[in-house]
C-alpha cells in the first residue's frame, strides 16, 4: 500500500492553502524548497493514444524474437548508441538525444475503459463503483482535474486543458477517467472539443477514424475552429467546453468580456472561459488557417499534427497541462490489420507531429521547461493474433502488464532508457514502473511536493503522490 511522508501542523495548512486556494506555481516556491524539487516544469504536455500502442511496433521491438513474436516490422538505430525503435519512426529515431522511454510500465488491467482509468488517473487500482461504461462521481480524479485544482495557470488562463476532443466510444459511451470525479465535476478539466469528431458516425467496428490523411486544413469543415463563447452559466462537465464557433464572436466579445471577468462580475468558470478564448496567444493556438505554411508542413497536416501545435501554443501562452488525445474511440486498438494501419496511418504523422513538436519547443527556448510524456491506456500482446472473423491480417491484443512510456524535455535526460521488457515483451524484466510513478512524474515537473493534497468538502486530504518518479532526470 502507498504511504504518504509524516506532516507537521504548518505543512499541513501549507499544504491545505493548495488544495483549497488552488494556488498558482509561482506560489509554491517555499513548499517546492523544502520538499527539494529541482529544475520544475512550467507546463506538461501529455500525448494520450487511446486503444494502446504496441511496444513491438514503437519503442521496444524485439527483432530476435520468433515470428509469432517479433511481428513485421524492422528496426532503425536512433542517435542514442545501441538504442534501436521500429523502422517506422525514424524522425523520433533522429531526435533520442531529445527523449527518454521507460520499457516497463505495467499495471494489472486489460479493460480499454479501467485502463484509461489508471492511465489518465496515474491510480491502479479501481475505485468504489466503478462503471466501464460512464464516468462517476466515485472515480479517481484525472491528472488534468487535478493540476487544475492545485495550480492555477499563468496569465489567468486555465491550469488544464485537453484538446481536441473528450475520449467517447463509437456507441456513444464517454470514457472514464477523464474527469474530476471525487472532486465534483466543477474541478473537471477543460475539454475544447476543437476537432468536431462524431462518434456514431462510424458504424461498428470503427478503423482508425481519427482524421490522419495529409490534406489542406479547412476551417470551413469546423473541424479545429475556436469555441464559442457563448458559455451560460453554470457550465459544468456535462457540457464539456464550448460549442464549435469562429473567431469573429470573440473579437466582437471581447472588451465587453474582459471588462466583465476584470470587475468580478462573472462566475469562475465564465472567468476562465473568457480569459482562456480572449487571451491573443491562446487565439493564435488555434487560427490554424493562419498559421505558417512551414509550421503546418512541419506538424502535419492532419489532425495529430493540429493537435499538437495547439498544445505547443497552449503552453507557451501559459497552460499548466495539455493532455492531448491523439485519437479517439481506441483509435490505437490495433487488434487486426495492424501492420498496414501503423505502417501507413498511425505511426507516421505520430512521428511527424511529436519530432515537431520537439523541435517547435526546443526552438522557441521552452523544451527544457516542458515536460512531454506519451502513453496509451496498455500495450499490446506479445504474440500477434488473429481474429479473421473481423480482421484480414493479424495484429495483437490488449496487454496492461507491459508497454513503453515516451518522455522528453522538462528535464528528462535524452538517450535514457528505464527498465526493460522480458524477450517477448510481454512482462517488465528489470525495474518496473507503475501509472502512480508516472504520476508523480509529472506532478513532481510541475514543481508539486510530495506534501501536496487536496481537500474535498469534509475537509479530508487525499494526497496527490502514490508513488515517486521516473528515473528519468
């Protein structure tokens, strides 16, 4: 069972003021001194890919493995000696001394809707009255709910943010572990749903609906446009962020509304709102039809590409944490035709728009003071499967005991590599980490102390840190 360090009375008020305050970071410089933490992040961006990369076919192949194991894909050397990745992302292959990959993080479920659960909870275990198919009030609080609750972001703009769509199945089910939950859905982050995507407009069986192909963006698809403001009150996470709308509402909006969020006359949420969509830098995050051509050539021109120069925007203008979904409805759940959709679907504008988004950063000044993680809700299947009765070609199954964590800047050392899969790839072989150590990884970057909590109504403290973070520093 986690335990949690001895408080004194004056850590406990301390650490009671982050809870209930939601104090920004730049508050937290005494708490951040006496709990030692070194060399914070100002923001984080966390690349989700639902359904679950494969390990095999990313960052821990295993070209001496059997057939039935090793899959079809070969392997390229990166910049890191000795360090060898699929042949299919060689753009992230040439950047290693940018990242880190942690081989053996493991955690006990295979459920697609538990596993987002513990992924995007940094919490392994289930909690009391968990539904796979919709979120409750009982649920861990999601990391994005919780920097949202204990920072506050910088230029009064939001802690958190998660772009460009909540995760939904194509039933229509919302995925759990998003949200606040025990917090109360008032502290439930931020969703700009900026992408338009329709789950049910897909059928059964959806494959691989997320829009990837390379192609001019157009603003008049509504497809990444900027949300209205005509928020009402109340707005909770039932509403999950504003309605699509177009960037002339807000500038016909916007010195009414600053003038009202300055004078107090606006709720909170309504507050956030307006300096979230009126700030100059977060409208340029998403003017896309604006952007530099080169810029968009660099990304991608796709929504993985999008995406993640929105995030890149969103950091910069101030924003805590970014959790970007790259995909939707378990795009990522490659359980057949799998080598064919990564070869020529998946993998690519994933390499394309995360090597730009290092490279966007690192030019910019900022990578060393943005942490970049990437993790899907498991891995996959040592042994590759077949399902003919829904698939042509094989692919591999759920697989919660393994799979490769990506992370980069904030003060990760590149050319890192933490624990190691067994020879199949199926268990951790040396040094497992677990979701809780993955979590405090990024609460630590955010210059969190290990002291940090947050209260609920009663007054009871529940604690941020189950665990410590990754070696990757």
């Amino acid at each position: 069972m986690p335990s949690h360090p001895h408080l004194t009375r004056r850590s406990a008020i301390q650490v009671g003021a982050v809870g209930l305050l939601g104090l920004g970071l730049e508050h937290l410089a005494p708490l951040r001194a006496a709990a030692g933490a070194k060399h914070p992040a100002r923001s984080v961006i966390y690349v989700f890919l639902s359904g679950g990369l494969s390990q095999h076919e990313s960052f821990d192949p295993k070209p001496d493995a059997p057939d039935g194991i090793r899959g079809e894909f070969g392997t390229t050397a990166t910049k890191t000696p000795g360090l060898r990745i699929t042949e299919h992302l060689p753009r992230l292959a040439a950047r290693s001394d940018r990242w880190a990959v942690v081989r053996s993080l493991t955690h006990p479920s295979n459920d697609h809707s538990l596993g987002h659960h513990i992924m995007l909870t940094g919490r392994s275990d289930k909690p009391t009255g968990f539904n796979p198919s919709a979120p409750q009030p009982t649920d861990h609080p999601s990391l994005a709910a919780v920097a949202g609750a204990v920072t506050r972001g910088r230029n009064n703009l939001p802690p958190a943010v998660v772009l460009p769509d909540r995760i939904v199945h194509n039933t229509g089910r919302v995925i759990p572990g998003q949200f606040a939950g025990v917090m109360g859905r008032h502290r439930d982050p931020w969703f700009l749903e900026a992408s338009g995507f329709d789950p049910k407009a897909y059928g059964a069986y959806p494959e691989f609906e997320f829009d990837h192909q390379e192609r001019p963006y157009d603003p008049r698809r509504k497809r990444f446009a900027v949300p209205d403001l005509s928020l009402p009150e109340g707005v909770d996470g039932e509403r999950f962020g504003g309605r699509l709308g177009v960037l002339a509402a807000i500038d016909a909006q916007r010195k009414e509304l600053d003038t009202a969020a300055g004078a107090g006359s606006l709720g909170r949420g309504r507050a956030d709102a307006v300096a979230l969509l009126t700030d100059a830098r977060v409208r340029r995050a998403f003017d896309l039809d604006k952007a530099d051509p080169k810029t968009l050539d660099r990304y991608g021109r796709n929504a993985f590409g999008w995406s993640l120069l929105m995030a890149a925007r969103l950091a910069e203008a101030g924003v805590n944490l970014v959790q970007v979904n790259l995909g939707n409805n378990e795009t990522w759940d490659t359980h057949g035709n799998a080598f064919p959709h990564l070869k020529e679907k998946l993998l690519p504008p994933m390499d394309r728009a995360v090597s730009a988004l290092l490279d966007d950063l690192d030019q910019r000044g900022l990578l060393g003071e943005t942490l970049v993680v990437m993790a899907g809700e498991f891995g996959r299947t040592p042994r590759v499967s077949t399902l003919t009765q829904f698939y042509k070609g094989p692919g591999r199954d759920h697989w919660g005991a393994v799979q490769s964590a990506f992370l980069a800047g904030g003060g990760v050392r590149g050319g890192t590599v933490v624990g190691s899969s067994d020879k199949n790839g199926g268990y951790p072989a040396t040094d497992p980490q677990t979701p809780e150590n993955f979590a405090a990884t990024i609460y630590g970057a955010l210059g969190l102390p290990k002291t940090a909590a947050w209260q609920d109504a009663e007054g009871r403290p529940h604690h941020l840190y189950h665990g410590d973070p990754m070696p990757v520093g």
